[in-house]
C-alpha cells in the first residue's frame, strides 16, 4: 500500500508498505495491502511499519487520525509523542 505518515511540522513516512500495526480508541489494528476503507482515532502508542523491503520503522504516537482509503492507499495524521 502507499503510505503517508505526518504531522504538521513534518513528514515521518512516505512511500510503500506491506502492513501498518497501531493503537486505535477501540484497540490494536493491523493495516494490510488493499484492507477495506476506513477511518478511526489513534491511541496513545507506536505505529509499527513493515516496509516492502522487510524492515520496520517504528513512531511514537499521541493521538491522532487514519484514513484508508480505495486504491491500497493509507494516511495518519499524528500528534507526535511528547509534543502535547
């Protein structure tokens, strides 16, 4: 999937990834290639993205949004830990 992981100071990630792992207000979700339109709030937590490559990168979340969208496309707007 393309995705986009930002604040609104700055860009964490962009680019391709095979699943995104992240606390929501209802619980952990795992996010996966061409997963079914949605839209919910983040938890205080750690986004985990695994790249195409195989690696994950790691973000430290204190709140925010996520949007997945048709066309195996994915977006978080994030408050970024400690920035509260």
């Amino acid at each position: 999937m393309h995705l986009n992981v930002y604040s609104l100071q700055k860009v964490f990630f962009r680019g391709e990834a095979v699943a995104v792992n992240c606390r929501t207000t209802s619980g952990e979700i795992t996010i996966l290639d061409h997963h079914r339109p949605l839209i919910s709030v983040l938890a205080k937590g750690t986004l985990k993205i695994t790249k195409a490559g195989g690696e994950d990168a790691y973000i430290p979340v204190h709140s925010g949004f996520l949007e997945v969208r048709s066309g195996n496309e994915a977006k978080f707007l994030v408050e970024e830990e400690g920035a509260s």
